[in-house]
C-alpha cells in the first residue's frame, strides 16, 4: 500500500530549529493535515516531504509514484500561458504535445476555466483564476499524493468550496491522498482523516487527532459542476 512516512524528522535553517522529532504516516486515500500559527515550520515540513528541501535529520519515505503540488501563491510561471502552464508538466513526461494540450485542455474545463482564458497570461488572471490553472496543473498528471500549502487562503467562499468538493471527490472515488497544510482548524476538520497541530519554536507536534465522523462531513454526493459560477 503507498505511504507518506516521516519518521524522527528534525531541521534547522543555520541555528534556528524549525522542526523537532515529526513522526506521521500518511496511508493511500486520506488527507493528512498539518495545522498551526505561521512561523510553525509547516511549509517547511511540506517542502521536506515534497523533496523540494533536503532533509537533514531523519526519514522520509514516499511511496507515492505521481506527487502534485498546489500552492497559496501559484506559482505559475509568468511567461506562459494558461494551457501552456497546465501542460508543462506532461511535456515533461514525454506525452507528445497534442496529447498533453488535449489533457490540459479536459482538466482545465473540469476546474471551471474558460475557452476564452487558456491563451491568457497569468498577469491577466484573477487570484481565484491563477488557483485553477495551479489546480489544473497540479491534477493533470493525475497524482496519487498532493501536497497542497494553504491553497484556499486567498479565496473567496464559492471558489474554495468548489476546489474543496473537487478534491474531496478525488480521495472518495479514486484513492487520492493528501497532506494538507493550513492555519485554518476548521478548514483542516472538514476536509481531513487525520490533524497534526504543530507548534512553533521549534515546530512539534503537539496534538493529533483522527476524525472518525469524517466521512459525514464530507460532502461526498455533491454533483461537480464543470463551468465557472
Ligand atoms: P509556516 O509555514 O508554518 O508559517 P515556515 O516553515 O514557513 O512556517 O517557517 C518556519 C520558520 O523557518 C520561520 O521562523 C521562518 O522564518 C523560517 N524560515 C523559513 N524558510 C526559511 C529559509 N529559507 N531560510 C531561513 N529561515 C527560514
Ligand atoms: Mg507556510
């Protein structure tokens, strides 16, 4: 079965201790989340197990074949357009250009862009539009693990909910897991199987908990709606 293990995981940035002795598992098909203040090491910890920062004193192993990222801030890359952002991670996979614009194409309609934006450049985008393309692009490769850092933080209410439900029906229908990272309890309470809650100086878990109820508060019979509202 794939797992997300992290075992006895310490880091420091110089002198500063960021993270003390992380232990968790995070098994196929559940969402895993980390919660606390900012300054906690939690987007550390996400870059540590993403394999984005080195890890320096104990384990990580990733089981997962296909990882995706979304982040707060997108990320996009400025000088390409929306299509083009999407497909760039296919492109590098080998899949030949048509295949990979089809692909980009169905995931960006799925999260409820437009015809009419996939030649536009990010610097033309609404925040919530830049958080779909980094959803379209963090889905089109069809990951088994995403890593997602605060992504909803900036969003209003409909389009969070949206991105929530589409995600949610991802880990119910077809094994997706996540580890989730937000300041947000109850954001971390409707979405998760499992909450850490760190905290800082250096980041410790401090608390964790199990949600057996979780299955009712998702809303698992929602009907996706593909286009924009
Ligand atoms: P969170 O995501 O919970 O807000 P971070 O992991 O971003 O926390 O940061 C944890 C601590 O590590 C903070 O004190 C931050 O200033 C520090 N930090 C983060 N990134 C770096 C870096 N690249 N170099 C030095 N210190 C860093
Ligand atoms: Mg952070």
């Amino acid at each position: 079965m794939e797992r997300l293990e992290v075992k006895n995981l310490s880091f420091s940035f110089g002198v500063t201790q960021v993270l003390d002795e992380i232990n968790f598992t995070l098994n196929k098909g559940h969402v895993l989340s980390i919660v606390g203040p900012s300054g906690g090491g939690k987007s550390t910890l996400l870059k540590l197990c993403a394999n984005i920062l080195n890890i320096e004193q104990g384990e990580i192993n990733n089981s997962f074949k296909y990882c995706s990222f979304a982040f707060q801030d997108t990320r996009l890359l400025p000088w390409k357009n929306v299509i083009d952002n999407i497909s760039l991670s296919l492109l590098a996979k080998n899949i030949n250009k048509k295949e990979a614009l089809l692909k980009a194409e169905n995931i960006a309609i799925k999260m409820g862009l437009k015809q009419e934006d996939f030649d536009k450049f990010p610097k033309d985008l609404s925040g919530g539009m830049k958080q779909r393309v980094s959803f379209a692009r963090a889905l089109v490769i069809n990951p088994k693990l995403l890593f997602l850092d605060e992504p909803f933080s900036a969003l209003d209410i409909g389009l969070k909910k949206e991105l929530q439900e589409y995600l949610i029906n991802l880990v119910e229908n077809e094994n997706l897991s996540i580890l989730f990272i937000t300041h947000d309890l109850m954001e971390a309470v409707k979405l998760s199987d499992e909450i850490l809650v760190l905290e800082p100086n250096p980041g410790r878990v401090v608390k964790s908990f199990k949600i057996d109820e979780q299955k009712s508060l998702r809303d698992t019979n929602f009907v996706y709606k593909t286009s924009a509202k």
